[in-house]
C-alpha cells in the first residue's frame, strides 16, 4: 500500500489562495486610486474652468461699474448745465419782466381806469387804482383774467368810492380801488413789440397813472 503526504500541497494551495486575494485587494485598492485620481482630476478641472469664468464676470461687472459710473457723471453734468442753462434763462427773462409788466399793464387797463401805485414782490403784483365805475374795475379784472398771457389769477382786494373834486370844482364820484394778481414767466416767447418798445408803455402808463 502506498502512502501519499497531502499537507504540502495543501499548504501551497493557501499560500496561493491568499497570494490571489492579497494582489486581488491590491488590484481593487490600485482602480480606486486611479478612479478617485482621475475624479479628483475632473473636479480641478471644472474648478479650474468655473474660476476663469468668475474672473471673467467679475473682470466685466467692473468693467460695467465703471460704464455705469461714467454715465452717472455724465447725466449729472448734464443736469448741472441744464441748471445753469434755465438759471442765465430766467435772469435774462427777469431783467425783461419790468418792461412786459408795464406793456401788459397798458394793454389790459380800460378806459377810466387810472393807475396810482404798482409794486412788485416776487411774482406777485399790487396795484392800487382809481376807476369811474365800478364796471371798468370788473372789466380790468376779466382782462388781466382771460386776455392777458402775462398777468393770472387777479384778486380784487378792497373797492370804495370816494368823492373827487375835477378842474371846476365840481364833485365827481369815483372808485378808488387795490388789486392783487400775479405775473407769468413766459413758456416760449415774449408778446411782440414788449422788448421793442419799452419807452412808448412806459409813457402810456404814466399817462394813465397821472
């Protein structure tokens, strides 16, 4: 009979078994690391390219910001000139706003309407008058209401009547009056004739004031 020792074989059959699961492990340990590699490359990657285009929004929201500052510059030198533009307007309107007053004054009043007294405090207009009836003071307040393009909203303040003595004594019966109303700047133009002729109303009016 013959006899057949087994334990070496079987002892080299472990040894290879463990051998296979030492370089199976090592093998699965070595495709994690490449896949985590080649994962972790993919994520610079896309990191890499997510910086560029933040750099390139931040590079052109400043560029932007500038824009947006030039253009907030520019508009508020626009306003400063439209100020100083509208402010030479109304000093070169203002210096010609006597002159209208006066021919407006001349064109509005009625006959048997005399002026006595004109005061101006800013846009607003005092006069005080003497009228021979009491129509030609409601005609003067519905011509400076609806006729004139210079003078608005008049405003009747007092009305009395007085006795007046005339050149041969004789007793005549008038109204004394006082008046408010305010003066208009003038939106596109100025009446024809106002600036051209600024002594004849003059003239007219201190007639009529006399």
């Amino acid at each position: 009979m013959i006899l057949i020792n087994l334990l070496p074989h079987r002892e080299e059959r472990r040894r290879q078994r463990k051998r296979a699961f030492f370089v199976g492990i090592a093998a699965a340990a070595l495709g994690g690391l490449l896949v985590v590699g080649l994962w972790y490359s993919v994520l610079q990657q896309m990191t890499s390219a997510q910086v560029s285009r933040n750099d390139f929004l931040k590079a052109e929201i400043a560029r932007l910001d500038a824009q947006i500052r030039d253009i907030a510059n520019l508009r508020a030198e626009i306003d400063a000139l439209k100020a100083r533009q509208a402010a030479v307007e109304n000093l070169q309107t203002d210096r010609n706003l006597p002159v209208y007053l006066m021919d407006e004054l001349v064109r509005q009043t009625p006959e048997g309407v005399y002026l006595t007294a004109i005061r101006q405090t800013n846009q607003v207009i005092a006069i005080n008058g003497v009228a021979q009836t009491n129509e030609r003071v409601s005609e003067f307040l519905r011509n400076t209401l609806y006729n004139s393009p210079w003078l608005e909203r008049p405003e009747l303040v007092e009305i009395k009547a007085i006795t007046a003595s005339g050149p041969n004594k004789e007793q005549r019966r008038l109204f004394e009056f006082s008046m408010r109303v305010t003066l208009k700047r003038p939106q596109a133009q100025a009446p024809t004739g106002a600036a051209s002729a600024p002594a004849a109303p003059a003239s007219a009016a201190a007639t009529k004031s006399s």
